[in-house]
C-alpha cells in the first residue's frame, strides 16, 4: 500500500476515534432518550462546552477527509504518488491528530494554524497532481 493509501486508512480510522471521543460524552451529557431520538426539538440539557467543541471537530474533519481523499485518489488513479505527495499526507494525518485537542482545550489561534497545515498539505497535494 502506498503512503498516501495508509495515511488515508489511518485518517479514516482517526475519524471512528473522533466520533467515541465526542458520542461517548454527549450521550452522557444529553442522555440516550436524545441522542435516539429523531431529534425533531432541542435537547433539554446543553452538552458541555469540551463536548460541543469535539463534536465540531469530528464534523470539520468530515469536511477535511473529503478533500483529502480526493487528493489522494487523483495522486493514486494518475500514479504521481512521490515522497513530496508522501509527506503532504502525513503532515495532514499530524495536523489532524494535533487538530482535535488544540480545538476540544480551545487553543486559539494555534487550532486555526493547525488547520491551515492540514488544508495546504491537501491543496499542495493535489496541485502536485497537475504538475
């Protein structure tokens, strides 16, 4: 498997952790009787502000991963796999990885320059790509 294979297996696998790290606390917090529901009104108690904040990373690294995965297929489908598409997808695997607890301790501006790192590790892929 080529790098940019594994680091998005091991993306998508950060995603599967990033979903129990918030699930498990919101349903704690809100309670299963919500959290099964069809959520058709509001939650009657509010998740904690950690809570709401690791749930805003899991959806922002939806958001990302699809993204990231388009540059990896096109860099795999067009063989241009290379060290420098290699080591734009590991800087956005520890981008992501650092992205969660700067975002879930409130980190400010360093979450948003972790994100930035991720995102231009993405677009330097897939510019790599056209090149």
């Amino acid at each position: 498997m080529t790098a940019e294979l594994t680091v998005l297996t091991l993306a998508a696998l950060l995603q599967v952790v990033q979903f129990v790290a918030y699930a498990v606390p919101a349903n704690k917090e809100i309670g299963m009787g919500y959290t099964m529901s069809p959520r058709d009104r509001e939650p009657s108690r509010q998740m904690s502000e950690q809570t709401a904040r690791l749930g805003r990373a899991f959806d922002n690294h939806f958001q990302g991963l699809i993204l990231f995965a388009i540059a990896v297929g096109v860099i795999q489908m067009s063989g241009q796999n290379s060290g420098f598409t290699a080591l734009c997808a590991w800087v956005y695997l520890a981008a992501r990885i650092a992205y969660v607890p700067a975002y879930a301790k409130g980190l400010v501006p360093a979450r948003s320059y972790i994100w930035c790192a991720g995102f231009l590790a993405t677009a330097l892929m897939l510019l790599a790509a056209l090149i």
